[in-house]
C-alpha cells in the first residue's frame, strides 16, 4: 500500500510533538513500512517549511552518515542530508540545556559557509571551494525523535536526520589555504580523549561530501544559497551527551569549538 501525501502531515506531527515534548517515539516506519526514500526527502522539506511558517529562518543544510564511522555505526551505507534552521544555533558562551533534548549525542564536524549560490547535478569539489568564503570547526548535537535512537534510512530521513543543534567555532579560514582532508581532531569529553578523527573520513574529502550533497539536491530543484552554513558530517562516532558535560573539539589549524551541556 503506498502512503498518500495527506498522510504525511500525520507523521510530521508525530515528529514535532516528539521534539517539542522531549519524548521519544516509534519508527514510522514500523507503521508505514511502505515509505519511499523520496517520500522521507519530501516528508522531511514539508516538516522544514512548517518550521519556517512557524518563526525559523533556514540557516543551510547538514549533511550525515558520510564517515564510515558513522555508517557503521547506525547500520545504513549512504550519506543523507537535511536543513539547519536557526532555532538549531547554539552558542559556545550558553550552556545548551540537556532538559529541552530526547537522548542527545554530539559529534565534531567541518562548517563550510557559502559565499554564493550552488546548484547543479555536476557540481565537484573544485567548485565547493570555490563557492566557499570560509571553514569553520562545529559540534553537531543529534537527537533522534525515535525509540532508543535506532531507526532506517527512510526513518532518520524523514527527521531531518536527527538535527537537534549545532555551534560553530570562531576560527574561520579560507578553504583554498588548507587541506581539508588532512585536518586532524581530536574530541574530549571533561578534559578526557573521547574520539578522534580527521577531514579524509568525510567521503574523503569533506568538500567532496558537500559536493555530493549538492548533486543530491539538484534532484529536488534545490541548492545551497549564499549565506548557508553547511554541516559536512562527523568525523567520528557521535558521544552521548549529558548535563554537565563540557565537549571540546580540537581541528590543529582548523582552531576549536566547545559545548557545555546545563540541565
Ligand atoms: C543521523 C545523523 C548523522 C552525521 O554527521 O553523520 C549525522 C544519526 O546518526 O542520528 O549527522
Ligand atoms: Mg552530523
């Protein structure tokens, strides 16, 4: 049976109301087994443009499951994207408060800002740098709205791929005067190693990543808009996130980004 679009509004609801309450909820696909990836990718743009009526601004797009880390370890060997709107911007100098989260976990990440306009099927590297004004290091704060955070491809799609929050650090860099794929990092959680990574764990290269997510756009008639942050992906497993914890990413010349997680 295949799911009609008026069904959707439904299970936009059922994700809403799981992030709005903090409280966990089913695959909708155990309900729904019949839903398409295209239907996630459409449910997921329909649940972004309610936000955007409702007050949220889009601040760009995220891109997930593009380290083999991360593949592995939610058991789905395709990257997936989503949006970033701006009731997801955190700031390293608030506490992010660990009550208005489900299960959160956080994880490092590489933040392109984009400088003009990118779209196109055929769109390379090359040309991500170029559309590029600078780099930054970001934490990405996860959350899915699903049952002990264990979902499918078309689940964690439909959730704008558990997007929860994120912080940018305040190091930016022309992406032309680095090696994106050479960065190094390494994640601690209260002063102890909690993960380490690099940039070439990014589909390779993270400016590979972010292209690839463009030719993935073009399919929809979309693109990425000047102003846009984008979110490349995690360089390593994502860490449970708890109150009181203090997160520091470390990228070498790529400079810092921290998380204090309150009550
Ligand atoms: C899906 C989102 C993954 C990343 O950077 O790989 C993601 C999840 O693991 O919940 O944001
Ligand atoms: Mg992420």
């Amino acid at each position: 049976m295949t799911v009609v679009r008026e069904q959707f509004l439904e299970m936009i609801d059922v994700l809403a109301s799981a992030e709005r309450t903090c409280r966990e909820v089913p695959r909708l696909t155990e309900q729904h087994p019949a839903l398409t990836i295209q239907d996630a990718y459409a449910m997921q743009s329909q649940w972004i443009q309610q936000k955007i009526q409702q007050g949220a601004r889009r601040l760009g797009v995220k891109l997930g499951l593009t380290s083999q880390a991360k593949q592995q370890m939610m058991g789905i060997h395709e990257a997936i994207y989503g949006y970033l709107v701006s009731d997801m911007l955190a700031l390293e100098w608030e506490p992010v408060s660990r009550s208005t989260l489900i299960h959160p976990k956080i994880e490092p990440e590489i933040a392109f800002m984009m400088k003009e306009d990118l779209a196109g099927a055929s769109v390379t590297a090359e040309d991500v740098i170029r559309a590029t004004s600078y780099v930054a290091p970001a934490l990405e704060i996860i959350d899915s709205r699903y049952q002990d955070f264990k979902f499918t491809h078309v689940d964690v799609v439909a959730d704008n791929c558990s997007s929860a929050r994120f912080l940018i650090g305040s190091t930016w860099i022309e992406p032309s005067t680095v090696d994106l794929k050479s960065i190094g990092m390494v994640m601690s959680k209260n002063g102890a190693v909690a993960t380490t990574g690099a940039g070439a764990a990014v589909l390779g290269d993270p400016a590979e990543a972010v292209a690839w997510c463009v030719r993935k756009l073009a399919q929809q008639n979309e693109g990425l808009k000047k102003g846009d942050i984008v979110l490349s992906g995690a360089l390593s497993e994502a860490i449970p996130l708890n109150a009181g914890d203090t997160i520091q990413a470390s990228f070498g010349i790529l400079g810092t980004v921290s998380c204090h997680c309150g009550e």
